[in-house]
C-alpha cells in the first residue's frame, strides 16, 4: 500500500517526501481529534479492576 501511495505522488524525491510528511500529519491530527474522541466513551479505561486490600 505504502509503495501505491509512493508511486502516485507527483513530483520528485523531494516534493514526495513533503507530500508524504503532509499525509502522515493529516492522518495523525484525523485520529488524535476525530476518531480517538469519538470511540473514546465506549473504551472501557475508566473500569478500574484494582482492589484496595
């Protein structure tokens, strides 16, 4: 997949690379401020299964 994307940039190394930099941010701020918040409530992390003995 990753050799896909590569080969479909336009432009030379270094315009690919810059394109490829661009990908990786917009698909980590996609996550960190979309998807993370939304399945957030149905991870059960506020589930504590320690006991205070």
């Amino acid at each position: 997949m990753y050799v896909w994307i590569w080969r479909h940039l336009p432009g030379m190394l270094a315009l690919r690379l810059l394109q490829v930099l661009l990908l990786v941010a917009a698909v980590s701020a996609l996550l960190l401020f979309v998807v993370f918040p939304w399945i957030e409530p149905h991870l059960p992390i506020s589930q504590v299964t320690v006991d205070s003995k």
